[in-house]
C-alpha cells in the first residue's frame, strides 16, 4: 500500500518580494465549509460555541486563536484552522473543502495597490479593515479575499487556478517595481 | 525660436529626437509641439481630405492638425498629438498623411479640386453603377484621405488595468481643481486630483498670473509640495479623465511610459476606473479659432497656445507675431509677448467697441480677408474701421473666445445651456449626478473667480460626504471681468474658411448641409463629418453650429449641441484591454495530472477553461490517430488511466436532500440505497436536457452529484436557481467540491487486478457501487462506474494527492499492459458504447430524442417535465438519437439524406454530432439524429457534408455499437 505524497497548490512557486511587498503560498488547514440548515443558527451558534466562534456576519469574520469561521456567502462560512466541533453536523452542513483552494497571501507596504489591479472593491483601509471578507473577483477568477492586516492581504482562489492568480498579481507587482523605479 | 531664461523646461537635461529622420534638440519637459517650434519646424503634417500643409494649432490635448505617429521597435502609434506626446531622449517620431514627404505630397492635388469635393460630394457622385462603390470608388477614396497608419503587427506592449476609490476626485489642477483639492485634503477626505498634463497647474503655469504676489508657477509648486505630503491626498498627471459613468464611477487614461524610453514591466498606459463619491470638474476651457479665409496656414495658432508656449516652454513660434481676437482676455497674448522683446506687428479686434490703447498698432472692427504662404504663413490682408491693409507676418494668433469643457457634464445624457453672456455652453445642473463644476468649465473664466468657484464646490462635495469643510482663505489673483462680442465667420469673403481642421470642413460645408436640407445639428455632423475627427469637434463644434445657426435663422440654443460622448480623448483599445492578450483572456485550469502527463508528451486540449491530455504518444507514432487507437485497444484488452477531476462534484446534504434530488433529476433518488450509484438525466424548465451524470449515496441524508465537465457551473447555477426560486425553506445544502478531489479512471477489463496491488485486495464492489478506501493513511472513495463500457472504476482522493496517485496508477498499468490515455480515445470509447455528451445534448434536443423518455418518471414531477410533454416534443417527427456505421469516414455536423432524395434543405433527415474511427469494430462510426430514427435502424442513409465534400453512405444503427448487454461493465 503507498504512502502518497502531498503536494500544494503551488508547490514549486518561490515566494516574490518587489518593493518590500511578498507574494506567497499560504496554508490554512482543515478548511470545512458550514451551512446552517434553515432556522437553526442558535443550535448553530452553540454548537460552535465551545471553539470560542459565532457565525459571521456577511463580509465578516469570528476568530479565536488559531481559529476562524470566515464568511464565505449566502447561509455559509469557512470554519478554518479547527476541525469542526461535535454536534455542528447535526444542523449544519459541513463540507471538507481543505483542498479546494489555492491560498495566496500578499504582505506589504504595497499589497493594496497590487490588489487594486485586478479586484474591482475599494480596498482602502477604512473601507476594508482587518478582518474583513469578502467574495471578490480576482479578474476573471473568484475569490474570497479577507484582509489580515493593514498591509497584509489572504487571497483564497480555486487550486485549478493558482497559476493564474499568481502568474496575474506577480505581474501587477512587477508593474509597480516598473513605475518605482521611473518614478 | 527658444527665448533664454524663460520656460518652465529642465534646461539641464538636452533630449534628442527625431523628426521624419531628422534629428533635433529638445529639453526634458518639453513636448514634441514645443521642441519642434523652438527648432523652428512649423509644418508638422497634412490634412485628412485636402492634404493641406498644417502646423500646429494648440498646445493641448485637443490639437486636430499636429498629429505624428510614433516608432518605438514594433510599436507604431499613429496619431499622437504632438501637442501632448513629451519628448525624451531617443523619441521617434514621423509626420503622417503625405508622400513622398511632408513638403512635396502628390495627394495635396486634393486640394485644387476642392471645389468639386464639397461636403456631400461622394454621396451624390458615386451612386452609379452602384457596384462601383464598394469595389472602385471607396477604396480609392480611403486610400486618398486618411490619418495615420498602423504596423500590421500585434501590439504586444505592455499595458495596464486598475481601479482607485476616493472620496473626492478633482477633474483638472488649474486653480478651481487646486482650490477644490487642498480644501477637500484639508477636511481630511481622500482625494484623488487627475491632470491630463504632465505638470499640474492648469493655466497657472501657462499664462503670466500672479497668485498671493508670487508667480503662478511657483506658488503651484509649494501647494503640490504640500499637497504630495498629505497622506490621503493621490495626485494624477499625465491622466485624462475619458468618461463619466454610473454611480460616481470615472474612465481615466494614464501615460505611464509613453514620455520614457521602455522599461522592462514598464506598461505604455494604464487605463483607471476611479469610484469617487463626489466629483469636482475644473476641466477649464478651450480656446475657439476665428473662421477666416485660409486660417489653416502653419503659423497660425491659437492665443492661448501662443502664451503657453512662452511661459511654459520659453518658445516663440515667429519674429513677427499678429493677434486676432474678439475678446479682452486675448489682448495679454500681445503683451506677454511684447514684455518678452517679441514684435507684435498688430492686434486686429474684431469690435468696432474695443480699446485701442496697446504698445503696439491696434485695429478695430477687423477682419482678415486673407492669409498668403505655402507651407507657412508669410502674410494676411484685413479690412478695418479704417479701411484695407496687408501685413506680413509669420505667426498670427488667433481668440474666437472660450468654450468650456462641458464633455464630461454629457456623458449621462446632460444637455449643456447656452449663457449668452459669454457666448458658450455650460453644464446643466446636475447632469451627473455628485459633480459639481467649478471655474471656467463653468463659465467663470477670471483666476480670482476660479479659486471662489473651487472653494464652493469643495464644500458642497464636503457637505455631501458629511465632513465640516475647514476655514481656507482665497489666494489674491487677478479677477478682470471677461468681455466678448461673438464673431464666428468672415462675411462678404472668398475663399475657404475652415472650422473643422482635422476633417476639412468649412463654413461654406455646413451651409451646403443647410442648403441641402440637413439643418439638424445631428444631420448637418454626418453630412460634413464636422466633429467626426480625433479631436471630436472640440475646436469646431460651437462655431459649426453657431454658422449653422446663421444659415438656418435660428438661434444658437435652438440649435443645439451635437452628443458629447466618452471617451474624452482618443483612448487605446489596448489600455482598455489591458492584460487580455494570449493567455489572459481567461484563467487556466490545471489538472494536477499536468506536469506528469506533459512529461510524457501530452498534447494538451482546451475543455471550458481546463487543460487535459489529448493522448500520450508513444516513440515511434506518427499521428495521434495512431496512439488513440492503441490507447483505445489498450482499455479494451487490459487497463487504462485517466484523470476524470474535471467532471463537476456537487456535495448535496440535509434531510430534504433526497426530495431534492427528485425534483431536479427526472428519475427517482430517493429510493438509491446507501452505497449506491444512479446515472440521472437533468431537464431544463423548458424541458429539454440540460446535463446527465451519475449520483452516489454517501449517507441517508448526503448525496455526491456528478456533472459533465462542460456544465458544471451551469448546473450548480441550476440548482441555486431550483432551490431559492422553488423552495428555500427546504433543509438542504450543496456545495461544490470539485476542487477538493482528484479523480482517476481506472478502466480494462485488468482494471479490478491493477485495483487489487494497490489496495491489497480486489475491490468487492458491484457495478453502480461506491464505498470508501484507504490508500495508506489517506482517505479516499471508490466508484464502480464506466464511461467505457468496460469495467470500470474511480479513485478519488484530496486533490494534494492527485499528482502522486495518478503516477502511481500509470506505473501499475504499464507493468500490466495498460497505460494512460487522453481525450481523444475517452471519445471514441464512449461512441462506440454509445454514451452521450453535450455534442448529443446540446440544448436543442429532449430526452426523448435521446432515447431516454422512459427514465422520465411517471410517478413523479420535476423540473422541466410538464414542459417536455408539450406537442412537438417527442413522437416520429422528431430527430432522435442513433449510430451510423459506415466504410469511409464521416463528420460531425455532416446532414443526413434518405438515399434517392434530392440532397436540399427540404428533404434534410438530421444530422451527425460525433465521430470516430472504431478500432474495436473496424469501422467508422457515428452518433446522429435521425428522423423518426428508432425505426429505421438497418436502413441506409447518405451523409453529405457539404463543407468539406463528403458523401458516402451510412447504416443506421443501435447507437450502442459495443457490448450492447453490458456484460462486460458489470463483470
């Protein structure tokens, strides 16, 4: 019997540094997708309660040390870095999708003009603080993009299409080292 | 000429350049205009109809007569106004519209034979014979008119897309934009200020204005020093605001490279969509021509430019300078010039009323009668209060008075208002919505006025974003009231007064449309093709309608504008597709089987936005027919590989997951045990198929959907739309999770043998089965289904697997016999098992004409199933789906015909969706839609393909030509 070995989204893809901006791999696991069935978030809510998290608000995100339940769409969050507590299958959903997403994360003085290329939203800190989530389009790709910091950015996009999102924010980085330099 | 110590030019950075292959000297900050006028190069090209010889008119974005194209390696951009591209060290530029050269062009015979190429010209000569037109006569024309030219090449230069929000964006950095921006910063709102010029200041820095005591330059200087230090404050050069669109949102266009030599990553433009929540336009004005005889003669210029070129470059385009105006606000182009040592030879005012108190001669009620010189102006005749006169001069600047930039007020269908006043157009109030205008755009035209209409406008932006506006005092700056008597054309003179430059249109031209009866200002644009040009009428389009006007006896508010429409300013297609090119159309998916199928030599095929392998050659084949036969053969007689991760996987959970499922599949899944695998069949609400697939019961309440790989989105769109339209209250959820599993085909009748190494047993697993293994330590899932027709099974583990288990399943194949195998045998082994795809249910047909009617289920409703019973849907009229099996090859889209039957569109009996070469029965084969075709299966039918000159005869079939019991699936 083997013992198959893993590989990431993006194994291979060396981080990229231009103007003291990183662009990297992420990690984030088990990621499981949790959708409440109708009518029954208080059970929900309790249920999640021993992990220290509540359901998000649309847009939002809970945490709780390495924990997080990230808002993900309608009637739906990414329960990330905990696996799920016992009793949430009895009223939500839950779905395994820790190998569905490329992670990406974007860290520095940068990483918001980067984003301001390909994602339509405004980004601005006061309109987009810490913590915040939200489904967005990465040009043509969908992503969910929570920002985990001032200067830092997670991009989550699906894995078949980590080569784009990377191939696509490497180049908006490169175009702002281009128009540094000309500066 | 270039006068010293004047200028706003980097004179300790000389740039060098090229003019039709001649070289010159520039200095940083210089544009092409201006360094082509200090080198004394007048001529700069010819115009579109006439090939008149024409210099430069403006010192703006707006200049319709000085237009080069530009040489940067394949790039060849035509059209650049001079007036706007800045020079650099290295800059190639060339004249446009002319041979052999600018100063000899055969095609300025044009020119003589003008009286015969009036507006409306081609419409009434080149009627007859009418075939004459698209073959002889309109070529000949394109050819003869014209602009620039393009390389013929791609553009594969670099370019850019980005978006910019802001509270406040500032349209223009004169000193109504100034004045709005530092006060907005002030208040602390995020501010965006957007100048379509290379450095900021607006007529500040390009008039001699005195602001607080100091120059205008200077104190613009310190207030951007402030303004680059605040934090909330973006500014802009070199970006033109192109368009006002819905919900506060701009179109804005950003010479990034195009003032510099290439750089690596360095794109040429980038093409900005700003959000703002309010606007302030301070676009300012553009400066109208004068109509007079011959106004088109290199040297003369507009009085505006004349000024900007001496503050801003120190340049003077003439030894002996001529003003023409109608207005006061002119008058300082005289004086400027002449506290600068320049000889004005005269100023000639249009207004028996004006004064005539200059250091220079000054001649009321005057009209020019006429301009002399070739390639350049050496003289002009004129009438005045005093009689007649003849002056030689070789510059002449000209002021019909102001038009403000209205354009952007108009994008969202705002119809600018005529002040008689001034006798210009300004913006309607509240034409956009959240935009305020301010300054000379709105009609105030003194500095003074500029700075108080700024302040204004930056408190009603700052009250509507609910920010106090802070207490800012206005700077000092001159506030002369601005006098003007309209004149918009010479009366009483021969010769061609031109309004429209860039597409030679004249005054006698509108009225000629007038005449003719095109006297709508709309009708009288496409008659003349006035404002049809690159400048979009920006110079002519007020005069124009102002003669036509005249013409028509209406007044100017009667007679309109004519749209303004985005964008502002000529825009590259290539900003606007910035990132589009090759492979940014659309994202690329990737198979984590990628890389070990490529290092095997897998061609790769473009399903939706996936890659797959189209098959695996093998040293020695010579086509990829020759490896989809053994790849075929191979699966028949011992074992096949395959990475199916493509397919869509749809996790379905909750207690009405089953009710669910029997709504939106037409056959039954609520009685599918646990364990078990359904093939279903989807309907569209119009009934026919939209998708098929197989489903697996996980769990009582937890279903595994599968979709083919091309409806996957469309299907999970399918269901959204079924569960919140129909019943949102039900308890189910789903989810796709086809990124989180990779899943390989294990096909052969050796399939349960290469299953048994790997697992440590052979799988006991019915047909239709599904149950959940282990490789190692990992979790994974086991299907017993087929696509194949042979035994067959799917392995499905977390996608971080894929790669690993797929190499491990092709190196167990090949000590077995087997191997991997692409798309193009996957095809051919289900044609010959007679397994449909979306080449059979492409949307037009239902599960009737698929055979299928009977999995329809009579004991239940679903989606589409009402519909699918409607008349015409099922019965012998109808194509329904067989196999045709011929001796020569036949082609997918080929038609079908009852042999004997005249071949034409009347007698049509279906067509052919897939094809093959069968290597297991040695034939050719295809599925079809026949006509009534169940009951025709033995009789033989002509396929004629029309395209590509195929006819040959066909039997018709079972569309199942292998296996037809399916003994050898369920071994």
């Amino acid at each position: 019997m083997p013992e198959l070995i893993a590989k990431s989204a993006l194994a291979g893809h060396a981080p990229v540094t231009r103007l003291q901006t990183t662009l990297a791999e992420g990690s984030a696991a088990p990621i499981t997708s949790v959708a409440p069935y109708p009518g029954r978030m208080d059970r929900v809510n309790a249920a999640l309660a021993p992990l220290g998290l509540a359901f998000p608000a649309p847009n939002g995100q809970t945490r709780q040390g390495a924990a997080r339940l990230i808002w993900t769409g309608r009637d739906q969050a990414f329960l990330i870095g905990a696996p799920a507590p016992d009793g949430l299958a009895d009223h939500a959903a839950l779905t395994d999708q820790t190998d569905g997403w490329a992670i990406l994360t974007l860290t520095g003085p940068v990483a918001e003009a980067t984003l301001m290329r390909p994602v339509p939203l405004d980004l601005r800190l006061g309109a987009f603080p810490p913590l915040r989530t939200v489904r967005a389009p990465l040009n043509h790709m969908q992503a969910i993009l929570t920002r985990t910091a001032p200067d830092a950015f997670e991009i989550m996009v699906f894995r078949s299409m980590a080569r784009t999102a990377w191939g696509e924010l490497t180049e908006a980085l490169e175009v702002l080292a281009a128009r540094a330099q000309t500066a | 000429m270039r006068l010293a110590g004047k200028g706003l030019i980097d004179r300790s950075t000389p740039v060098t350049f090229t003019f039709d292959g001649r070289s010159y000297q520039g200095y940083r900050g210089d544009t092409l205009a201006s360094a082509l006028l200090a080198n004394d190069v007048r001529l700069v090209g010819r115009s579109f109809k006439y090939h008149r010889p024409r210099g430069i008119l403006t010192a703006g974005s707006e200049e319709p007569n000085a237009m080069v194209e530009i040489l940067e390696g394949n790039q060849q951009t035509p059209n650049v106004r001079a007036t706007v591209q800045e020079v650099f060290d290295g800059l190639q530029a060339r004249s446009q519209n002319r041979f052999p050269s600018l100063k000899f062009d055969l095609l300025g015979i044009n020119n003589l034979a003008a009286p015969f190429l009036s507006a409306g010209f081609y419409y009434k000569t080149f009627m007859w014979p009418r075939p004459f037109w698209e073959k002889l006569y309109e070529p000949l024309i394109r050819r003869a008119a014209g602009l620039g030219s393009l390389s013929g090449r791609h553009d594969e230069a670099q370019y850019e897309k980005a978006w910019a929000f802001c509270d406040l964006l500032v349209i223009g950095s004169g000193p109504a934009g100034l004045m709005a921006a530092w006060t907005a910063a002030q208040a602390g709102a995020d501010v965006i200020l957007a100048e379509e010029d290379a450095r900021m200041g607006g007529r500040l820095v390009s008039d001699n204005l005195r602001v607080d005591g100091q120059p205008g330059a200077d104190w613009v200087e310190a207030l951007l020093d402030d303004l680059k230090a605040m934090p909330n404050v973006r500014l802009m050069p070199r970006t033109t605001v192109t368009g006002a669109y819905d919900d506060g949102t701009y179109g804005a266009l950003e010479r990034v490279g195009l003032h510099r030599a290439p750089a690596p990553h360095l794109p040429r433009e980038c093409f900005w969509r700003i959000v703002a929540g309010q606007t302030v336009l301070a676009a300012g004005a553009l400066e109208r021509p004068i109509a007079f005889p011959d106004n088109d003669r290199p040297g003369i210029m507009l009085a505006s430019a004349l000024r900007s070129y001496l503050h801003r470059y120190g340049v003077v385009p003439g030894n002996r300078i001529t003003l023409i105006a109608n207005n006061d606000a002119a008058r300082a182009t005289a004086r400027d010039l002449m506290a600068a040592g320049v000889k004005v030879v005269a100023i000639l005012d249009t207004r028996p009323d004006a004064t005539a108190l200059e250091d220079c001669p000054v001649y009321l009620n005057a009209q020019i009668t006429g301009t002399a010189g070739h390639l350049g102006l050496t003289a002009i005749t004129f009438r005045h209060a005093g009689g007649t006169a003849t002056l030689e001069t070789d510059c002449l600047a000209m002021s019909g008075g102001w038009n403000p930039t209205v354009h952007l007020t108009c994008h969202m269908n705002g119809r600018p208002l005529w002040r008689e006043d001034i006798a210009a157009f300004i913006p309607a109030e509240g034409a956009v919505p959240r935009l305020t205008p301010a300054g000379a755009c709105n009609g105030t035209f003194s500095t003074a006025g500029a700075f108080r209409d700024g302040l204004a406008a930056a408190h009603t932006a700052l009250a509507a974003l609910g920010r106090p506006a802070p207490d800012m005092a206005l700077p000092m700056a001159e506030d002369a009231p601005y006098t003007i008597t309209p004149f918009w054309q010479t009366p009483g003179v021969e010769g061609r007064q031109w309004l429209d430059f860039a597409n030679d249109v004249t005054t006698k031209d509108v009225k000629l449309s007038a005449q003719e009866n095109f006297r709508s200002v709309e009708h009288m644009k496409r008659y003349t093709t006035q404002g049809m040009a690159p400048d979009q009428g920006k110079n002519s389009n007020v005069a124009a309608l102002a003669v036509l006007a005249d013409a028509t006896g209406r007044g100017i508010p009667q007679t309109g504008t004519t749209t303004f429409r985005p964008p502002f300013v000529p825009t590259s297609i290539a900003a606007m597709g910035a990132g589009g090119r090759g492979a940014g159309f659309a994202p690329q998916r990737f198979l984590t089987s990628d890389q070990a199928s490529r290092d095997r030599g897998a061609p790769m095929i473009e399903a939706g936005l996936w890659y797959r392998p189209s098959y695996f050659p093998k040293p020695g084949e010579k086509t990829w027919l020759e490896a989809c036969n053994r790849e075929v053969t191979m699966v028949r007689e011992s074992v096949g590989v395959s990475d199916v991760s493509t397919l869509g996987k749809i996790d379905i959970q909750g207690r009405d997951a089953a009710r669910f499922l029997d709504l939106v599949y037409t056959n039954t899944f609520s009685t599918l045990p646990v364990g078990r695998v359904r093939y279903g069949l989807m309907l569209r609400e119009d009934g026919h198929v939209l998708d098929d697939g197989t489903t697996a019961r996980l769990a009582e309440h937890r279903y595994l959907m599968t979709t083919t790989t091309a409806a996957a989105g469309l299907v999970m769109r399918h269901l959204d739309f079924v569960h919140q339209a129909f019943c949102a209250d039900w308890d189910v959820r789903f989810l796709s999770v086809t990124e989180a599993w990779a899943q390989f085909a294990i096909a052969g009748p050796r399939a349960r043998d290469l299953l048994a190494t790997l697992l440590g047993a052979a799988p006991d697993l019915p047909f239709m089965g599904v149950t959940d293994v282990s490789l190692g330590s990992t979790p994974a899932r086991l299907f017993r289904i087929s696509f194949s027709g042979e035994e067959g099974y799917e392995l499905a583990v977390p996608t971080r697997y894929g790669e690993a288990l797929f190499r491990d399943l092709v190196a167990r194949a090949e000590t077995m016999g087997g191997g991997p195998y692409g798309m193009e045998a996957l095809n051919v082994l289900r044609i010959e098992k007679g397994f449909i795809t979306h080449a059979e249910i492409h949307g037009r047909t239902t599960a009737f004409d698929i055979g299928m009617e009977k999995m329809v289920s009579a004991k239940k409703d679903c989606i589409g199933k009402a519909a699918a019973a409607r008349p015409g849907m099922i019965g012998p009229d109808r194509e329904q789906l067989v196999g045709l099996r011929a001796s020569s090859a036949m082609t997918a889209g080929a038609h079908l015909f009852t042999p004997g039957d005249k071949v034409h569109r009347e007698t049509d009996q279906g067509y052919i969706t897939s094809v093959c070469w069968s290597p297991t029965l040695s034939a050719h084969l295809a599925l079809a839609f026949v006509k009534d075709g169940r009951a025709r299966h033995g009789t033989r039918i002509r396929v004629v393909d029309h395209l590509r000159k195929i006819d040959v005869l066909a039997e018709i079939t079972d569309p199942v030509f292998h296996d037809k019991e399916g003994a050898k699936l369920r071994a």
